[in-house]
C-alpha cells in the first residue's frame, strides 16, 4: 500500500464523514478515466465514479477501524467500479461506443516505428485517445487486464486479486490484450 494511502485510510478510520471527500478528491480522477476506458461513454463513466464512492462510503460506514485501516484504498474503489461497470453491463444499462465516434479521429497521428509498441504509446499523449479508442475494441478480458495494468498502474497482484483470477490468466490476458492492440495499431496505421 501507498504511504499517501495509509495515511488517508487512517484519516478515514478515525473521521469518514470529515475526510471522506479526500478519497474523493485523491482518487475521483483515476476512477471516472478507469470507468470512460471501460464503457467508452462519459455520463456512463460519471455514473459509474459516483457510485462507486457512494458504495465505498456506505461499506466503510459499516467497517470497524482496522478494516478501514488495512484497506489498499485504489484496488478497493477499482474493484468496486469494476462490480458497477459489471452489474450495469448484465442489466444492459450501459451501451459501450468507442471513443473516436467523432468527425476529428482522422486528426490523430501515430508516428511510424518503435511508437507502434503499445508500451510507448502509452507513453505518446497524444496517442491516448486513439488507444482509448482501439482499446474499446479488445474483449473485455483483455480491456480490463490492459486497463488496470497500464492505464490504472496496478501490479499483477493487485490486478489477480481485484479480478479474482490466477495470477497467470491475468499475465496471459495482458499479453493478448497487447497483441490485439498492436495488430489494430499496424492495420489502422496500413489502412491510412
């Protein structure tokens, strides 16, 4: 766990009501980009953030203390988010779209190269959208092994323990979802 975490979340222990808002200034950004990659709407997205911090409000209202206290804060409000996106997605309450459904996605650029790589594109701000876009293509497995991993900066561990999966699934799902996303670079790129 993150010092900046254990401190909030004996903050959170001692005071929910008063220092509730921390988590939700520290963490509303990671948990609403997390919610757009994986529905690719964002009113979904804000619906899904604000649900997820009412849930974890009223969850931590019933934790004792040391609860509270051995909370890893992000994993807990991801997976939280995640049982959101999953229970709407059942109930047919989202209606996932791609990111790049707008007149400007040919403006994007993706350099030819070693930025093919999707590690580095991840690093090529300008290149986030059109990934959000492609990464809105992959099937849920892998969209979610790639979310977490790279866009929600999660080890293995934390991801296994979030998605409740082997270790090893989580490895295989990120190594395909990378693939997928690597071939769709290169035959967007051939398109173009």
């Amino acid at each position: 766990m993150y010092q900046q975490d254990t401190a909030l979340a004996r903050l959170l222990a001692t005071d929910l009501k008063s220092n509730f808002r921390l988590l939700i200034i520290r963490y509303q950004p990671q948990i609403y980009a997390f919610a757009l990659r994986q529905t690719g709407n964002p009113h979904d997205a804000e619906d899904i953030a604000q649900e997820a911090f009412i849930q974890a409000y009223y969850a931590m209202a019933d934790y004792p203390e040391q609860r509270i206290q051995a909370l890893a804060l992000e994993p807990w409000l991801y997976k939280i988010a995640l049982n959101i996106f999953y229970k709407r997605l059942r109930n047919n309450k989202l209606q996932l779209i791609a990111l790049d459904t707008g007149e400007d996605k040919e403006h994007i650029q993706i350099e030819v190269g070693a930025s093919y790589q999707p590690d580095f594109i991840l690093e090529d701000k300008e290149a986030l959208r059109e990934l959000a876009a492609l990464l809105m293509t992959l099937p849920l497995q892998y969209r979610e092994a790639v979310n977490l991993y790279y866009f929600a900066e999660l080890s293995y561990c934390e991801i296994a323990e979030l998605l409740q999966q082997p270790m090893g699934t989580v490895k295989s799902n990120l190594h395909r979802g990378v693939q997928l996303l690597r071939k769709a670079l290169v035959s967007k790129q051939k398109g173009r």
